[in-house]
C-alpha cells in the first residue's frame, strides 16, 4: 500500500438520533446505535463497560478542510485540524467518549453521542481505567457560545462525581463564575482552597484538575459551609454559599447569582 492509498472501511453499524441543532450536538445526546448482524458477535463482554469510544465517519464533512478557524474566536485561528475536534478532516473519523444506558439485542442506548443521524459507525472500543489522565497539559479553547461553558462544566462535573445533586450543581456555578473572572480554572496557576462537603469539594477538583502535588493546587480545610477560595497571581475571589441554602440540582442551576452565594474579589497577600 503506498501512502496515497488508503485502507477500506467497513461499517459495523448506525447511528439512530434526532437531528439536533450544532450547539447540542457538541456536548452529545442520547442516541441508538444499531450494530449491524454480521458483527453481533464483537458485542460480547461490551455491556461490563459503563463507558466506551464510538469511532464514526462523518460523511457529510468536507475532506478537503486541512485548517480551520475556532468557533467565534475571531482572530486566534487558523488552526490545523489534528490539533483539533473540528469535524473536517482529511479522513473525517469522530471519536465519542458515551455512557452506555441500555442494550438490547443489536441496539446499544447511549448518552453523549455527538453526531447526525443515520452517521455509519466504523468502531466500539471500551473506556478503561487505564485511560484516565488526570490533568494533561492542553490548551483551553471554549466556544464564545451563550449557555456552552455551563453544559459543558455540568457535563463534565458528572463524568467525575457520578451524582447529580445539589453541591454538584453549586461547584459548577462557583467554577463558572471563576472562569469568568480568572480564566481557565484548570490552569496550573490557579490555585483552589475548599470548604464544606465532601461532594463539593470532590466535585470542584474535578472541575479544576487540581492536584494536591505536581503543582500544589487544591487545598481542603474542615468547615460547615460550602465555599472556594480561587487564586491568580495577585487576584483573589472568594465564593461562599448563602447560608441555609437548600433544594435539587435544577433549584441551584436556576437561583439568581445573589440568591445563591456571597462574592468577594481582593488581591492576594
């Protein structure tokens, strides 16, 4: 084979989902995979993996796209696309990380899948632990998208805690707001004091990918209320839960800002 040729693709199955607009689509979806008769087989010892890769081939991209310029990041781009997820590609092969929900038969019932309808399936591969790195250095590049950063850090925080309670959807407001002031709050120089529940703090390091060594990021001190100490160089903002603060995950999502915590932002001694 000479480096002109390319191997051929066989489809293992489809995708059944709704179409979707692009802003669902890039944070996934509950959706079907239909694996096709012949590869049933392979399925075997797939449903003791809650996690697993969905490799697909996006047939409606353009093949010809070798760079791209980041969505509504004007000025910051182009972009080659192996340093990106950008869906056009020379050979435009997707890969998902989904939460396995159902299986039955030759339907698999997935959550997070970010692909069209009807998108040929070409590989399953299962998640394993050995996978996980917990921090790895990567640049920080967010949509400029109303609501994105939210789905985003909620998606994520479960991924971590696997709970969806009401400290979860408080860590994701507090790390949303110290985004907004402090930028990437997984950065290396970004430093995370914690007090309250164990949830919330469990819930907070994984948001941050802040390590107790290799850098000393995050801290934790005992304390009866939920609050986060966030450091940048010489900034310090402090976010407290408002005392007596209760109810679901969707009553923390939807509280106005001062109805859910108190603010403080100071420069660090």
């Amino acid at each position: 084979m000479t480096e002109q040729e390319v191997a051929v693709l066989r489809a293992v199955g489809v995708v059944h989902a709704d179409d979707l607009p692009p802003e669902r689509l890039r944070l996934g979806q509950e959706a079907a995979i239909e694996i096709f008769d012949p590869y049933l087989p392979a399925l075997k010892g797939l449903r003791d993996h809650a996690y697993f890769w969905v490799l697909c081939w996006l047939d409606r991209s353009d093949r010809s796209v070798l760079q791209v310029d980041p969505l509504h990041r004007q000025g910051e781009g182009p972009y080659g696309v192996f340093g990106m997820r950008a869906p056009v590609r020379p050979n435009p092969i997707s890969l998902t990380l989904v939460k396995l929900l159902d299986m039955e038969g030759n339907m698999l019932r997935v959550d997070g899948l970010d692909v069209f309808d009807k998108t040929p399936v070409v590989d399953i591969k299962p998640y394993i632990k050995g996978d996980v790195i917990f921090s790895p250095p990567a640049p920080f590049r967010p949509l400029r998208e109303d609501g994105f950063m939210e789905r985003y850090l909620y998606k994520k925080a479960l991924r971590h805690h696997q709970e969806d309670c009401a400290d979860l959807a408080l860590a994701v407001r507090m790390a949303l707001l110290a985004g907004e002031r402090l930028g990437d709050v997984s950065a290396d120089d970004v430093r995370v004091r914690v007090t309250g529940s164990a949830c919330f703090a469990d819930v907070i390091q994984g948001l941050t990918h802040a390590r107790l060594a290799n850098p000393p990021r995050f801290f934790r001190e005992s304390g009866p209320r939920n609050a986060c100490v966030w450091e940048k160089g010489n900034l310090r903002l402090i976010t407290a839960a408002k005392s007596g603060l209760a109810g679901t995950a969707a009553d923390v999502m939807a509280l106005p800002l001062a109805d859910l915590m108190d603010v403080r932002q100071e420069e660090a001694g």
